[in-house]
C-alpha cells in the first residue's frame, strides 16, 4: 500500500522504516527532517487516492492544526490517521468532524518507543470496520506477530492507549521503589545483579527489567548521571480522570502520578507544613536551612 507520513520523529521514523521494510511506498512529510514532500499539499499531490495520511506528531495543538489542515486537503474517502497520544475524546471529535466532509479518521495508540524499528511496534486502533479494515496492511507490517488490534469504534484505540500508559505508570513505580528499598538495605546488593536475574524465571520479569539493566551498565549501580526529576506526557492522569468516571478504583496509578508529581520538587511545601504541626503539637525538633 501507499502512504504519507506526517512527521519523522523517532517514533515516525521507525514506523516508516519498517513500513518500507514490508514494501509499503511511504512519502514523507516533517519540515525539520528530510521529507518527500515540503508541504501537506504536496504530500498529498504524491498520493494516490484513496490516500492514507499519517500522523505520528505530538498530541495536542500541533495534532489539532494538522489534521484541520488536512480536512481542507483531504478528499472524500481518504483515511486520517493519528498515531500519536491524543486523547480520546480529541479523537472522537476528530472522526466526527472529518465524517462531515466524507473523510475517515482512525485514531491508533502506538507503542514501542525508540525499540520499536528493531522489536515491532504495538498497535491498538479505533474507527469505523470499512476504513479500519482497509488498513490492516498497514497494521500488520510495523507491528510484531500478534502485535495489533483494532480494539473498538471511535476513540477506542487511543483509549487503549491512555490505560496501557496509565498500567506503564504503576509498573515503573513499584520497579523504582523496589530497587529502592534493595538498595538502602543493609546488605550492599548489587543491583545490576539482581535486575539481571529477576528477568529469568522471575514472576515479575518484563521488558522494563531489561531496559533496566541496560541502564545500570550505561549509568553505574547508582545511576549517577540521572537526575531524578520524572515528567509525565498526560495519558496517566488521563486514565485516573477516566476511573473517576467510571468510579473504577485505580491507587496504584494515581499514586504513581503522585510520585512523579514529587520528583519534580526540590522541596517539598506540604512536608515543611507536617513538620511544623509536629513541632507545634509536639515539641518535635524541626531542621532549618
């Protein structure tokens, strides 16, 4: 099949390569990288219709304007797909708005990040079955054997995608306290050691150990090059929102957003007020600067 991707970041990039690598013909659109074509238009004058345009661009305005671009270039039955993180909400605006002018719209979470060129990249899709179907070439070549879906109708893909991040949260924490709680033991374990070990046989083995140990053998045992400071890109408190809604219990994600949320504190206001209640009600030593 034949395709434009729009936007050639390391996700984008890898998607296209292995796009390629399965004989898709791929054009090219990113004003910063080296592209096939040096606008949308253009990109789209080097497509055949039906044509399938691509996002793999950050969520939010910069999603917003392209894809409005593009239903003034689309025609009718051409499919707009968003690879990035949208919200899903944003998503089933999109299809409603792009059904107006007879465009499809397939909202697709992927997942895979800088590894996905060389291990395949997850794919979770949503849209209508027609488009959706038609797609599923383009699906099945960047993703690995049984490594895609299309999960849902409209907003369903990146729906998928917010709670697969949301779950990415809660892992990454329990790992971090984890090996937090190995490290201030009395013991001097080695943590490369046993992130190696844990990732054979281990209940709790997974490909984040493995990125783990990659870390350890690039940044030392106490990962000393890496400061402590952990952002966060949205889809976390997208899917705590979402369990607020749906009265859904989820306290492993929302306190995980809470620790990222802490990272990013040089020093904490609220334990300044606890120690001050503690000397107030106590007589409780306080420390100042």
């Amino acid at each position: 099949m034949q395709l434009g991707m729009i936007g050639l970041g390391r996700m984008g990039a890898g998607m296209t390569a292995r796009l390629e690598q399965h004989g898709h013909t791929v054009q090219t659109y990113d004003p910063q990288q080296p592209s096939t074509a040096e606008s949308l238009e253009q990109l789209a004058e080097q497509l055949e219709a039906p044509r399938v345009f691509w996002l793999m661009i950050p969520a939010g305005k910069i999603t917003e304007d392209t894809f409005q671009s593009l239903l003034g270039i689309a025609a009718a039955d051409d499919v707009i797909v968003d690879g990035g993180n949208s919200n899903f909400r944003d998503s089933q605006r999109r299809h409603g708005e792009a059904k107006e002018k007879g465009i499809h719209f397939v909202d697709c979470g992927v997942s895979g990040g800088i590894w996905g060129l060389r291990e395949g990249f997850c794919l979770m899709a949503g849209g209508d079955e027609e488009p959706a179907s038609r797609l599923t070439p383009i699906f099945e070549a960047p993703a690995p054997k049984d490594g895609w879906a299309v999960t849902g109708g409209p907003g369903a893909g990146h729906f998928t995608k917010m709670v697969h991040n949301g779950i990415e949260y809660g892992m990454m924490q329990a790992y971090a306290e984890g090996f937090e709680v190995l490290r201030a033991s009395e013991f001097g374990l080695d943590l490369h050691e046993i992130a190696g070990i844990w990732r054979y046989g281990s209940v709790v083995r997974s490909w984040l150990l493995d990125l783990l140990v990659r870390a350890f053998e690039a940044e030392g045992k106490d990962l000393e090059h890496i400061k402590g400071y952990v952002e966060d890109s949205g889809e976390g408190r997208w899917t705590i929102f979402e369990a607020i809604n749906e009265s859904v219990p989820a306290p492993a994600i929302t306190a995980a957003l809470y620790a990222r949320f802490a990272s990013r504190q040089d020093e904490s206001f609220a334990a300044k007020v606890n120690a001050a209640l503690r000397n107030q009600f106590g007589g409780h030593a306080v420390k100042t600067e």
